[in-house]
C-alpha cells in the first residue's frame, strides 16, 4: 500500500514536502519524493498535500489498568498491600476494550508504555503497547519495557497513613535500596551456580526475579519524581546500582535544568494540564519542558492517562510549544524522542524502512487547537 502525495515527516531525516511512504506486511518498506513514487494502485491512499508523522508515542501512562468511567474494581493501577511490588505485571491487568484505547486511536496515539501507579516505592513491570488489539498478548511491542519505581509524596501517603514503612523520603529510598542490593546477590549467586556445580542456586523469588533485568542494565528505572530532591535521588540510586533510568514528571527539572544534563539525565514531562493540587507541584510551569529542552535533557511528553486523557497528547505537545518549546523538539517528544527514552526506536518513532508502519495524518498543523487526525494506520492497518 501506498500514502503519497503527502508532506512527509520521517523524524530521522529532513522533510520531504511532497513525498510517499510505502507499507508491506506491518511494516514501512519505503518512502521517498514523488518522482520516485510507484505507480498508484486501487487501494493506496492520497494524502492530497497532508502532513504525515509516525504515530503518536506516549511512554508514561496508565491506559487500560485505570478502565474508563468503571468503579474501583477496575481500578488495577497500585497494589497496596506492600511497597515493594517489582514481580506486578501491567500486562496482567490490561484491559484492551477500555474505550479510551479507541480514543487514543482517533488522537493519533499509537504506542504506548503503560505502567503501575506510583503508591509502591516499586510499583512493578512497564509494558509497551500498540493502541490497537483486542488480546492483550498480541498487542504487546515489549514487556517488561521497563519497572516502575516512586520516590516523593505518594509511596509516603500510601503507607504513612497506614503507619507503615515508607513513612519518610528516607525511608522509600532505604527500601528500594534493599530490594536492589537482595537482586544484585540473587543473581551473583545464580551465575555462581551455573558456574559451579558444587555451588547451590538460590530458591526461586518472583521479587528478585522481576528485579534482576533491572540491576543487569537490561531495562531501565522509570522514577516518578516531582521535586528536585526526588530527582537527585533517583539519580544516586542509578548511580550506585548502576542502572539505566529514566525520570517521570520531572516537575522541577527547570529549576535544576543545568545540573540534570550534566548528569546526562533523561525526564518525561507531565501531565501538562493540570493544577498545582499537591505540595510536590508547587513549582509547576508549563515551560518546564521547554527549559529542560534549552539545557540540553532529552525529554518526551506524556498525559499520564487518565490524569490527562490519552488522546490529549498532541495537546500537550502544542501547549509547550505556546510556552516556549520548537515544534520540531515537540514534536520529536511525542515521536523520536520519546521512542528512545523508552527503549522502543527499534519498532516506532520515526517513518524508517524496517519499523513499524504506525504513521497519522493530519490536514494541517497536528498543534493547531482544532487539529484533529484525518487517518491513523497501526502495524498498516488502518484504525480511524
């Protein structure tokens, strides 16, 4: 199949401002100017002058754990029952008939990291998702992505309530600690084993297993953090474990926006609408992305669905721009950008030969308030 006659947005490569891009088996064969374009066949698609971009990727959401307008028990996001969750499965509680899948859809949101709450200092397993499917099995693009840990006001509330551990700051970072150095042991004891026969393996621990590609650098930390001391202990626990992370909210970076790309930080902003309804956001700033982009920080832009709907995405990404932020670096972080953050470049985030066929397509500006998707295709399929 073929979409032609379009302006074309690879994201890895300049624009073609009248070009094609060919799809075969799930997956972009080839793109180019249209003096190169094959012949047009019944079925192809004019884009008749539109813009064309992969599809939309957010990487920090709850879609399909937190179902749309059902009561509690659909509620599966945090299992509060212990702090220390790392063997919990998004996957295991996605619920792909959640409408808000077909409204991520109509918005252009084609893949996404959907993960646990942030009651637990380790909430459990991210996986990443096509938007599109109605067995969760087949929708998945990687799970484990990556595992969800939480630093700051909520692990405190869940628990200190309860006057259970955590209580303090001090307190979610000690437990975190403790459940990484027990995997760092699991596993050196494990590869003992295999190594020597006479060497007894330890008892099988689904904590410490969920934990060991953590501390292996096989997939990363995603730390929800808000205020700065949060942030610079996430990054001193990456440090001391050696671990790949990522920063979530991030809603102080641009107070420390200098520091946070020396250390070569990456941060996921938002949600970016919303009010200051909690003492952690009380520095909050729209431009907070656009700052963090200007100090040099890799950032992607999420909704953190549903605390803003996934289909706002775009939204999101056109209010930094109003604040400050270039819409090419918007638009790479809800593409590019944040396919690399979340460890997905592989299959989405730019229109390469090779990767998956998500792309949008918009009349005009996909920033504009008006704006709205005219086509959607997920793996070549056409979704809206």
């Amino acid at each position: 199949m073929l979409i032609f006659n379009a302006q074309v947005h690879p994201m890895d490569g300049p624009v073609l401002p009248r070009g094609y891009v060919a799809l075969e088996g799930g997956k972009i064969a080839a793109l180019g100017p249209m003096e190169t374009c094959p012949p047009v066949q019944e079925g192809d698609y004019d884009a008749r002058g539109g813009r064309l971009f992969p599809g939309w990727v957010d990487i920090h959401c709850h879609l399909g754990l937190i179902a749309d307008g059902l009561p509690y028990d659909q509620d599966d996001c945090n299992e509060v029952t212990d702090p220390i969750t790392p063997h919990m499965r998004a996957l295991d509680a996605l619920y792909p008939m959640d409408r808000c899948f077909q409204e991520a859809r109509e918005g252009g949101v084609t893949t996404v990291l959907t993960c646990p709450g942030s009651a637990n200092a380790i909430g459990g397993q991210i996986a990443a998702v096509k938007t599109a499917g109605r067995w969760a099995d087949d929708m998945v693009v990687r799970a484990p992505a990556a595992m969800k840990f939480a630093l700051g006001e909520n692990p405190k509330g869940s628990y200190g309530e309860k006057k259970e551990s955590p209580m303090t700051r001090m307190a979610t970072a000690a437990l975190i600690r403790d459940a990484l150095e027990r995997a760092r042991e699991y596993g050196a004891k494990q590869q003992a084993a295999r190594e020597d026969p006479d060497k007894e393996a330890p008892d099988f621990d689904a904590r410490l297993e969920a934990l060991l590609p953590v501390v292996q650098g096989k997939i990363p930390a995603h730390f929800h953090a808000h205020r700065c001391d949060d942030i610079a202990t996430a990054v001193r626990i990456s440090r001391e474990f050696g671990l790949k992370y990522v920063i979530i909210h991030g809603t102080e970076g641009h107070l420390v926006a200098d520091l946070l790309a020396r250390e070569g930080v990456r941060v996921v902003t938002g949600p970016i609408i919303g009010d200051r309804g909690k003492p952690e956001l009380l520095h909050q700033t729209v431009e907070n992305t656009a700052r963090l982009v200007r100090a040099g920080v890799q950032v992607a832009i999420c909704t953190d669905h549903p605390e803003n709907p996934i289909q706002y995405l775009p939204l999101a990404a056109a209010l930094c721009v109003r604040h400050g932020l270039g819409e090419e670096q918007a638009l790479r972080a809800i593409t590019l950008d944040a396919a690399e953050i979340g460890g997905i470049a592989d299959r989405v985030g730019s229109l390469t030969p090779g990767k998956d066929a998500d792309l949008v397509l918009y009349p005009g500006s996909p920033f504009a308030l008006e704006a709205l998707p005219e086509a959607v295709w997920i793996l070549g399929e056409r979704v809206k």
